[in-house]
C-alpha cells in the first residue's frame, strides 16, 4: 500500500460514519438477511413461473393478493440492497436508511432476477450471487456487486489479476497494515469496501453511458411512440464519443455486465430524456448488426444507412434501445462524472460518463408515480395521514400529475404555482366536506328565490359543484389526440378534402414523426409536398401557409378522435362529511367501469332536474383524511369499495434533506422527532397504528433554530396533549418531564 492510499484510508475511518460501523456488535445489515430468508421462505413455485417475465412496475398495482405479496417480499429486500431501490424511504427500516450498494440494477431487473434465484440461480447474473452471498456470508464475501468494479479494483488499485474466488481475500491482505478493529468481524468486510470506493479517485475507470446536448425535437415523438408500445428504437449520433478505443469498449463492458446503459440528452444544461441503450454499432459495421436488429421489429430502422441523415449530418454510431423516456426529475449536467475529466460535453459533442453525483433520493417520485397509477386505475383516492405529513402537498402535485404537467416533485414553490394556475383554468377543483354539507350543495338541489312580483317564492334547481364539473364543456387533450392520429397513420394513410374547393389531399406518418400531406400533382405521382409538425397542427395558425390542411385535420381530430383532459377533484376533509349522504346514488357511478364509455356505463335521473345523469371518464377524486380526527364517524363499507386508501407517514429523510445545508439543526430536529416518536409508541392505545398518530415531518421542518423552538412550544405539544385529551394516547404522569426533555434538545 502506498502513502497516498494509506494516509487518505486512515483519514476515512476516522469519520463518524466508519467509527459507527466499527463499534456496531450486530451485523451491519442483518435486516437485509431476514428480508432475505423471509423471501426464501415463500413456497410458490407456480406464480414465480406465471410472473416472472411481467412488467412490475404496471403490475405492482394488481388486485391480486398473491401478487402484492410476492412483490412485497421482495420490495423489502432490495430496500437493504440498493440505494435506488422502490420505497425505500417506507421499507428500509434502518435510521441511516443504509443499503449494500449503489447499483446501476433497476427495480425490474431485480426483481426477475431474484425470482430467477428461486427458480434456478444458475441462471442469474453475478451481481445477485454477489448480492446473496455477502447477505449469507459477509466474513468470506464483500458488498462489491459488480464484476466490472471487482475487475478493475483488481487491476488498478490491488495491483492483481482479478480471480473471482481469490478477490476478498486480496483485499483483505491489501488492508492488513492498516490493523482495522471491529466489535463485529462480520463487519469487517463492509468496512473494506467503504474504503475502496472512498480511494474511487485512484481505481475508477469505468464508463456508465454516453451524454449528450440536444435541443432538437425528435425526442418528445420517440417517447410518445415507446408509451404507444414501441418495443425498441433505433437511433443515432453524427460524432463518435473520444477516445473511442477507450470509451466503446468500456461501453460494450457495461452491456455484457448490466444488459444495458443509460444515454442521456441534455437541454438546456439538464438532462431531460434517456434511453435504455441495449446494443450499438459503428456506422462502417452496420451490416453486421443490421439483420440482427430488424428482427425485434425496432421503430425508426433503416436497413440503409444512408437513411440515417439530417441535413449536412450522417450516423458514425447507431443505437438499439429498449425505452426512451422523459425524466421525471431532470439531471443537472454538472452532476454527471465524465470519463477521464474530460469535460462536460459542448454542442453536439457525445461525452461518456463514469457516473452521476448522488441526488437526494427521490422519494416523492416514486411516491408519486405508484399514486398516480393507482388514480388512474380506481379514479378515486384517499390520502390520509396524520397531521403534518404532506397530505396537501402530495395532493396538489397528484392532481399535477394526472393532468400530465412536467414538474419538480421536489420544488415545493413550484408545485403550488402550478397547481393555482390550473385551477384557474377549471382543471382543478377544490372543495370541504363538513357535516352540514348534503346532496343538495355537491349534487343538485332547489334553491328558492322570489319571483318578480316580489310576494311569491319560486324554486329552482342549482346544480352543485360535482355536477357543475361534471357538466362542463370537455377539453380535447391535444397530446392524446394526435397519439391517436399517429396510430391510424402507421396503418394508412387518411383521405381528405379542403374547406374552400374541395380539393383532395392525403396524410401519411412521415419518418420523423411530423406529418407529410400529398396533394394535386403530387398526389397523382404519390409524392410528399409539404410536411406539417405537430407543433404548428397544434398552434393552428389561420395565417400558416398550410392552415388550410391544418383547419380540416384539427376538425377531423376534435370530431373522430374524442379525448377529454383529466380533471381532477380535491376534497379536502372528506372523512368529516357524510359521504354516502352526500353522493347519495352516484356512489355507485364513480366505479370506473360504470362510468362514461366504461365496461358497463350506468346513468340515473337525478331527483330535482329529472335530467339524465352519468360520470365522465375523465374526472378524478382525490380526497384527504385526517387519521388521528375522532369528531367525525368511520368510512362506511360502501364508500370504502370505491376509493383506493394510501397513508402518507412521517418521512425522517425529508428532515434530512431539508437540513442538508443547516447539519448541526438537522440533528436537533432529528433527535426531537425521535423523541416525539418514542413518547407516541409508548403510550399509543393499542387500537391505532403508529402510522396513523406520528406527528408529521413537516412539524420538525424550520429555517431556524427559533422557529424549531416555536413549532415545539405552539404546535407539536399541543397537539400531543390534544393527543391525550381525545384518548388517542394513554394519560401518561410523564409527559411534563418529556416536554422539559424536548426543550432541552434545542438549547
């Protein structure tokens, strides 16, 4: 070992979050061994065989129990074994929320590979035997996944050729001088591989995928062809990444070891989209990937590569992809490693990437994406929680999300900046339920007024703000529209006729995804004339030189293909109104398929108008309830089957990340939130779940010092004593000295 590793080494286990591991006597991660027996446990061989090829991240919302169990299983697990792992935040029951590995594994792939692991291990990958056999045994195995990190340790920094039996103990004989400590021997290893991707600097030479800078607009139809069903793509760039010898080797390394890697555009100096890159070619060898390629079937392939141009540029290296998708939560560029230091990619210059800078882990994302998919299922949905756990912050962002604007699920300001704009555009509505509130204010009911010769009362019907939504004229959703349209072209062509002279014009779906129009001669010869993009069809400007087309396809659109935007309402309290009072006979028309065009469509005659009545397809309800709220009576059964319920808890790493500039607050505030919790679970009645009672993050949450104190004094303990007022926590002597307790924390 030479001074440079040795001195940086002894500095590092110095940190407190080394002396931690030193000085644990449990195993570090023995939750992850008994999330990992728990799953070895399950005895179900059959629906392992029956799932194993799905797309979990549809299925994961299932009705099936057996499903949801099995999926659960392994959630919690890969909690422990991956940084990126779903719901971690919920899962992971560890304060520090530690996990072996940062892997570039995805949720899917870790899931089948560890349904492979049950039904023939021979077959998985050798990150999951790594994965398993640190779990089993951690004294004779490390938390290095990888065999591509395992490799290059080996060459760079041990000095070895990599043998995969002898890699441990090399590294173990590599930090003998060091004479490390532990209370665990267990622990040793982990420690070990802490140290090594500390020394990441000296060994690291690998390259995770390809950035680049691209404002043009072929991408946004590329992602709308993948959600249309597009299985693979295939792209390509006019420059090859340099040094290429380096870099497209490496690149081949990663899809050996990974099965894929991520390429990355950027606009605007973030990263806005990424492709599942699953194989490439050099231009000068497209022949010998070409035959093999079409037989996936990819969208935009040639078999001629003089097909794939743009103006003066022509492909060096294509691309086979097996998603293209926009990024929930852009990527700012300065965040991606490039290979070697190279530089942030300028222009059009295609850069590699050794890897990204650790963002805070996006909980809400995912949060937000699993609400989402349960909206969109159910069309109803409860959020509840405890106060202080974001209900209305989640909600608005929901309601953001089922309307299909692009947000920061982290950008509080801009979340509610959105969310106000919408609703002044009738896309979202708000309203309270309360105990006076009836049929007649949310449905329809008779408003009397008096009649114009000032003596007699008349009584007219108003409707009430779910029928008025309910009613209101319907939005076409251009996006949605125009996916519609590209599906009809991709089997045809469609035959049109001008307003004024009625002459005659054909439609077909063009390569880059704009629209070519064919008309007087050059519909005789079956040539293209003008091509038209879907940002001027959707701008319809009567002064555009081809508004005359553009006129007759929106008419087409808005009278053939009828899609209505999503609007969405939020009822806030909805537990503290009588619900089934309330909706009266439309409870059972919220049902997604007895709503409009639905599986079955019901309508009824509503009692005051005598009007037929049914739900549009298009509207959702998001409602919220607050969990520790005992004035008002429970959900009845009947109102249970039609909205789905997700409980918002407190979210420590939402301390932490709120802290992450102010460490020395952050820690008062965590210490206080522990202590609160501890008090809650001791003295809970035994009918409600912690869940349900802890008070929410967004209480800890403060600019100051002084603002900690004054949320501790006027808002967290009033509302425990409130707590114990409604019977919620058992009467406890103790309290007084666990208020002096807490004060204490923040001096």
């Amino acid at each position: 070992m030479d001074t440079e590793v040795y001195k940086k080494s002894q500095e590092f286990l110095q940190t407190e979050g080394m002396q931690k591991i030193m000085v644990s006597t449990d195993f570090y991660f023995q939750k992850a061994r008994d999330a990992f027996y728990k799953f070895m446990e399950y005895d179900n061989r059959r629906l392992i065989e029956e799932i194993i090829d799905w797309t979990y991240n549809k299925q994961r919302y299932s009705d099936r129990n057996d499903v949801q169990e099995l999926l659960g299983l392994i959630d919690n697990l890969v909690a422990y074994c991956d940084v990126h792992a779903f719901n971690k935040a919920k899962l992971n029951e560890y304060d520090d929320k530690r996990v072996l590995a940062r892997s570039n594994i995805r949720q899917n792939a870790w899931i089948k590979q560890l349904l492979l692991y049950k039904l023939d291990r021979n077959k998985c990958t050798p990150a999951i035997h790594n994965t398993v056999n640190y779990i089993l045994k951690p004294e004779t195995n490390i938390n290095i996944l990888s065999e591509e990190h395992r490799f290059i340790i080996s060459q760079l920094l041990l000095k070895k050729d990599y043998v995969h039996d002898h890699f441990v103990s090399d590294i173990c004989d590599f930090f003998k001088e060091l004479d490390i400590q532990v209370s665990n021997p267990l622990n040793k290893t982990h420690l070990y591989s802490r140290l090594i991707y500390n020394l990441a600097d000296i060994w690291c030479d690998i390259v995770k995928g390809l950035v680049a800078r691209d404002r043009t607009e072929w991408k946004n139809q590329l992602e709308i062809d993948f959600k249309n069903g597009a299985k693979y793509s295939v792209t390509w760039w006019h420059e090859l990444p340099q040094p290429k010898n380096k870099i497209l080797p490496r690149l081949r390394k990663t899809i050996e070891n990974d099965g894929y890697f991520d390429f990355y555009y950027v606009e605007n100096n973030e990263a806005v989209y990424k492709a599942t890159v699953n194989d490439f070619v050099e231009a000068s060898d497209y022949s010998l990937k070409m035959e093999e390629w079409k037989k996936k079937d990819p969208i935009w392939f040639s078999e001629s590569l003089d097909e794939y141009v743009d103006d003066n540029k022509s492909a060096k290296i294509l691309f086979l992809s097996s998603r293209f998708e926009r990024l929930q939560i852009p990527i700012p560029i300065e965040l991606f490693k490039i290979y070697k230091d190279k530089g942030l990619p300028v222009r059009a210059h295609l850069g590699a990437f050794s890897d990204i800078e650790q963002i805070e882990i996006n909980i809400m994302a995912d949060r937000l994406e699993l609400l989402k998919q349960i909206l969109l299922q159910k069309k109803q949905i409860i959020l509840q929680g405890a106060p202080g756990t974001g209900k209305t912050y989640n909600t608005a962002a929901l309601a953001l999300s089922i309307l299909g604007i692009q947000f920061n699920p982290n950008d509080h300001n801009e979340i509610m900046k959105l969310y106000d704009e919408q609703r002044k555009n009738n896309c979202i509505f708000f309203t309270t339920f309360h105990q006076s509130m009836g049929y007649e204010d949310f449905v329809e009911g008779l408003k009397p007024e008096v009649a114009e010769n000032g003596k007699d009362v008349l009584y007219r019907v108003e409707d009430g703000i779910f029928k008025k939504i309910c009613s209101q004229e319907e939005k076409p959703d251009f996006e949605q529209q125009y996916q519609l349209l590209q599906n009809l072209l991709k089997k045809g062509e469609l035959k049109f006729e001008t307003k004024t002279d009625h002459s005659p014009f054909t439609v077909i779906l063009n390569s880059s995804g704009n629209l070519s129009i064919s008309s007087g001669k050059y519909l005789e010869n079956g040539s293209s004339a003008t091509s038209i993009t879907k940002e001027k069809l959707e701008k319809r400007d009567p002064g555009d030189k081809n508004s005359c087309y553009i006129e007759v396809i929106r008419d087409y659109m808005n009278k053939e293909l009828q899609v209505s935007k999503p609007c969405v309402l939020i009822i806030d309290e909805i537990n503290r109104g009588n619900i089934s009072k309330i909706f009266g006979e439309l409870i059972t028309l919220l049902e997604a398929d007895k709503r409009q065009n639905g599986e079955h469509p019901v309508s009824v005659i509503l009692p005051y108008s005598k009007k037929e009545f049914s739900v549009p397809s298009n509207i959702y309800i998001i409602g919220t309830m607050n969990t520790t709220d005992r004035s008002t009576g429970r959900i009845d059964y009947a109102v249970r089957r039609r909205f789905a319920f997700y409980t918002l808890e407190a979210d420590t790493e939402a301390i932490v990340s709120h802290y992450k500039e102010k460490v020395e607050l952050g820690e008062k505030a965590n210490q206080l939130f522990n202590a609160v919790k501890e008090f809650i679970s001791d003295n809970k009645t035994e009918d409600l779940e912690m869940d349900e009672l802890m008070v929410g993050h967004s209480y800890f949450m403060a600019s100051s010092a002084e603002e900690l104190r004054l949320k501790l004094d006027y808002e967290i303990i009033p509302l425990i004593k409130e707590y114990e007022k409604d019977g919620l926590l058992q009467p406890s002597d103790e309290l007084k000295d666990k208020i002096n307790e807490w004060e204490s924390l923040l001096d």
